[in-house]
C-alpha cells in the first residue's frame, strides 16, 4: 500500500494524461498527504499542464505545417 | 565565426510554433500570423547567404518576422481614411449615450493578465527549444498532439517505461524553465 517518491511522481505524471487508474490515483493522494516534497511537485505538474492546455497558447495544425512545409520545399528546389 | 548553420528543411517543424505564438500576440489574427510566417520563412531562404551564424537560426528568423509585422502594420495605416466608420444610434431613446458606454468594459480580467496570457505561448515554446531532441519530440506529441502511449512507443521503438522516463524529465525540465522565464 505505501508507495515510494519516485512511484508517486510516475502515477502524477500519469494522471496529467489521464492515464492512471482510479486506484493509483487514491494511493497518490494519501501518499500527498504526508509528503511535502511530491507536493510540490504535484503542483507544478498540474500548472503545466494548465499552461500547456491555455487557449492563448496556439499550436499550428498538422495541415497548416504541410503547407508551409511544401512552400518551403518548392523554393529549395526552385533554387 | 559561424557557429550557427541553416537547415531550412527543419524550420516548419522546429519554429513555426514559436513564430506563430510571437506572432499572434502582436496581431491577434490566425491567418494574417500564418501569412506572415510563410512570407518569413521565405524572406529567409532569399536571404540565408547574408546570416553570418552569428546569432542562432531562431533568433535570426525572428529578426526577419519582425520586419515583416512592422510592415503590416505600416500598410494598414496607409489605408487609414479610405474607410470610414459611423456609428449611430440606434433610436431616439438611446441618444445622448456615449460610445464609450457601449463597450464591453472588461472589469474579470487585468491588463497583466492579458500580457501574461499573450507571452505565454512563446514562453512555452522557448522553453520547449531547450529541451533536447528527444525529450522535445515526445513531449510534444505526447502533450500537444495528444498520441497514445502506444503509439509514440512504436515510432521510437521504446518501451512504456522508457517513455515516462522521457516525459518526466521533460516535464521536469519545462516546468524548471516556465517558472523562470514566466511566472
């Protein structure tokens, strides 16, 4: 039942994808707490992912960078 | 000295995200920033005999899209005049208002909100550029483009716990980075 640091990190870093099971994540967090070091590390993690999730960051689609891929390429081998 | 070498075959793939970010905090229009970005990358390759490698490729190109946002900008305001904008009311009984009045006054969000929000894709993809290949790629995939576990093992030809290794000091790395560029 008592999960190790690195352990505890894996399954947050699990659960920042929705990838841990619902028991990994109990045992989480009943291993948060009492340690205050996966605390924080926790709360990092989650920031991240709320940074990376914001809608003010773009990301250029897959169609949009073959576009711009094949403009490219079609000048490097006009040249 | 040239420290810095072009590859131009790699620019879509390595910058396009950070250039679109820049550039959508300066103009605030999709299309337009992709235009730019194209008129960029091609303004780059007539160009790339005068980088002296120097500064890197990134920074180079930026060099070069904020030029061309400085011309947009240029070209709107010559436009200036030609079209005009009236706004009336809309009835009698509203006469006497204000326009100011009529704008959505934005009280939830302050300005530094707004400038946080606008840098923060930039910072996300600065941050990303000083991971190493690896790292970035999966990273990537993994966080932005939302690939199954499965399926970014088979491409790298890695197992699932070699997988989390990667992402966990990516995300390590960036959250490192994040909270010193950014917050």
């Amino acid at each position: 039942m008592k999960l190790e640091c690195h352990e505890a990190n894996h399954i947050c870093d699990k659960s920042q994808y929705k990838e841990a099971t619902f028991w990994e994540k109990v045992r989480l967090n009943i291993h948060l707490i009492y340690c205050r070091a996966c605390q924080k590390y926790t709360a990092r993690n989650t920031k991240l992912t709320k940074a990376v999730k914001n809608p003010k960051v773009n990301t250029v689609s897959k169609e949009e960078k073959a576009d711009l891929q094949e403009l490219l390429n079609k000048q490097l081998s006009g040249k | 000295m040239a420290d810095n070498q072009i590859d131009a075959t790699q620019w879509v793939a390595r910058y396009s995200d950070y250039l679109f970010n820049y550039t959508i905090a300066r103009v605030n229009d999709r299309d337009l920033a992709k235009d730019l970005i194209s008129e960029t990358f091609l303004a780059g390759l007539k160009s790339m005999e005068n980088f002296k490698g120097d500064a890197t490729e990134r920074t180079w190109l930026v060099s070069i899209l904020k030029r061309k946002i400085i011309d947009h900008y240029r070209k709107i305001n010559s436009n200036k005049g030609k079209a005009e904008v009236r706004i009336n009311y809309d009835d009698s009984e509203s006469e006497g208002d204000w326009l100011e009045e009529r704008v959505a006054d934005k009280f939830d969000r302050t300005a530094e909100d707004q400038i946080e929000n606008e840098e923060l894709g930039t910072a996300i993809y600065d941050c990303l550029d000083g991971l190493n290949e690896k790292q970035r790629t999966i990273f990537r995939m993994k966080t932005m483009e939302n690939f199954d576990t499965e399926a970014i093992c088979n491409a790298f030809d890695i197992t699932p716990s070699n997988l989390w290794v990667i992402i966990h000091r990516a995300r390590k790395a960036m959250a490192d980075c994040l909270e010193n560029n950014w917050l």
